[in-house]
C-alpha cells in the first residue's frame, strides 16, 4: 500500500484534470493538502509554500477529509473547482477583500459550472462571507465531472471515524456555516474602514540603519546580527498583517 501516494496523487489528477476541462489549463500547480480545519470545507492559501532550492512559491489549496466518506464525490470535487476559482482569481483577477466572495468571483464560478449560493441551494445570494455552491445541470462542471469519474476516479483513502460513525446529515450540521474561501490567515486585511481594535498577534520590527524589517511577538528585544543594533517595534496597522521577514 501506498497511501500517501494515493491520497495526495488523486487529488493531484483531479485538480490538472480540472485545471484542463475547466480554466484551458492557465492555472499554475499548487500543493493540495489535507487539513481538518473546523468548519472549513477547504481554503485557498496564496504562495504560502516556499522551495528553499530556489526561493520559489506556490499556493496552497486545502481540503478537509471529514466529508470524504460521507458525501458524494461529486461535493468533494465541487469543493476542489471552488478553491480553483480563488486561485484563479489570485493570479487573474481582484479577490475580495478577506474572505469575501465578491461578484467576480461568483462569475467565474458560473462560468466554470458552479452556481454561488450562500446556503447551497438556488435562490440564495451569489456573494458574501460564507459562500457555498451546486452544480448547474448539464454545465460544464458536470460534463467535467461526468469524465473523471468515466476514467475510473475515485477517492481511495477517506477519514474512518467520520464516515463510521456520523451521517452525512449530522455532518452537515457540524459544519454548519463552513466558509470554503480564503485561509483568513495568509492575506492582506482591508485597508479602509475602523481600524481593528483587537490585539496584534504579529509587529513589525525596524533595524532603522540597516534597512531591515521582519516580523514577530510584540515586545521582543531584538539585536541586528548586521550592526549590532537595537530593532524598533513598529505597531501599525500594517504590522499587524505581516509574517515571516523582508530585506
């Protein structure tokens, strides 16, 4: 057996297939990865690996396996062309701000098969936070779809202990409110409106002479391993968003 191989390689057809059928094949590769976020069906994570070879990025699309046993595959897959559409959007388009699903991106959805709905059945609204979706009868996610799985597809490893022992209707409900969007951790809050009164996790911090900045706990004492000097906290807005550091 082999089933790391197995899981993530699935996972991988899947996503080309649908980079293929779907978006003419311009969507770079990704990492797809397994994550049992809470109340997340899956999230889109823009350049959030790094290739210590080459210094080069790619995005993160995430998928929790809770479902995988509970629901059909055809869910499954809808989750996966969802996330496609955010990184599409990330690298064609104008995301919303944070997790918003604004109304480009609910025209691509329905360019691709997808029909945005914020409770998962029609008549619900097309943008907004917590968005679900379905399939559009006959529309080109279906025709996908229909040839991956005629290409005998299939999800061979799922989670044993939710599809065991909880139906696919309580698992809804666990997941009731589930945002299948942008991982809220990895993107640029919005610029306008009140500023945020909670408080930072991350600061940013300055090596003024030095011109070197990074970021971290707030109230470190930090030492410049150029100039020996003193690094100075810097609590902005815009500190607050930063991770890792920048030269």
């Amino acid at each position: 057996m082999l089933p790391t191989k197995d899981a993530y390689g699935e996972l991988d057809q899947a996503y080309h297939h649908f980079n293929v059928e779907l978006f003419g094949g311009q969507l770079p590769s990704c990492l797809l990865t397994l994550q049992r976020e809470k109340k997340t069906y899956g999230y889109f994570s823009a350049g959030r690996f790094i290739n210590q070879t080459d210094k080069s990025f790619t995005d993160e699309i995430a998928l929790n396996p809770a479902y995988f046993g509970v629901v059909p595959l055809k869910e499954v897959m809808q989750t996966v062309v969802h996330e496609m559409v955010h990184l599409w959007q990330h690298h064609f388009g104008k995301p919303g701000r944070r997790r918003y699903h604004n109304r480009e991106w609910g025209e691509k959805m329905k360019a691709v098969g997808l029909m945005p709905s914020d409770t998962g059945k029609p008549g619900g609204k097309q943008t907004g936070e917590r968005m679900a979706d379905y399939a559009i009868e006959g529309g080109v996610f279906d025709q996908a779809f229909e040839k991956l799985v005629n290409s005998d597809f299939r999800i061979t490893w799922y989670d044993y202990f939710p599809s065991r022992h909880v139906t696919a209707q309580a698992l809804q409900a666990a997941l009731e409110g589930a945002v299948e969007g942008v991982d809220p951790e990895n993107v640029t809050a919005p610029t306008e409106g009140p500023a945020s009164t909670s408080k930072p996790t991350r600061v940013k911090y300055t090596c003024a002479p030095c011109k070197i900045n990074l970021w971290g706990k707030p109230s470190l004492k930090l030492i410049c391993g150029e100039c020996s000097g003193h690094f100075a906290e810097e609590q902005t807005e815009k500190s607050r968003q930063g991770v890792g550091s920048e030269e």
